[in-house]
C-alpha cells in the first residue's frame, strides 16, 4: 500500500520489493502484468485498474524511471530452497 501524490492510497501487488533498501527496483515487465502503463514525453505513468494514475516517473538521463514511493504497508513472502538440490 502507497500514497499517491493526492494522498489517496494506493496498493501495488505482485512485485518485487526489499524493504529496508535505499533502493528498490520494480520490474516494468512485472507492471506491465497487472497495470496499465503509458509512457509519453519523456515519463512513465502506471494507471490501476479503476484508471487512476498510481505512479508518473521522469525519464533520467540514465534512461531509468526514478521514483520515490511513500510505502505505507508491506507484505512479503519469504522463500526457503534448502532441501532443493
């Protein structure tokens, strides 16, 4: 769960997140699965499925998406392979 820019909540699900990083990387491929997303002069904005715009991220000169997210709640899963070869 996120606040948007208008301080209304947003939730982003099935992605991966490490909280507790400086940074994260959210997969555009991973959006893409559950989002609807446009990308237009030079910035990206990822709409819900109400069309509401949860995300707008400036293209850098690093041709990355740079965006800062206020989480308000997460929730992951914890993966354990040990008894895998």
């Amino acid at each position: 769960m996120i606040h948007r820019k208008d301080r209304k909540k947003a939730r982003i699900t099935d992605v991966l997140y490490v909280p507790n990083m400086k940074s994260n990387l959210i997969s555009i491929g991973q959006l893409l699965q559950r989002y609807t997303m446009k990308m237009e002069a030079q910035a990206m904005n990822v709409f819900d499925y109400k069309n509401m715009l949860i995300l707008k991220a400036p293209l850098s000169k690093q041709r990355t998406f740079r965006i800062n997210i206020n989480v308000i709640e997460d929730q992951c899963f914890l993966s354990d392979n040990q008894g895998e070869n």
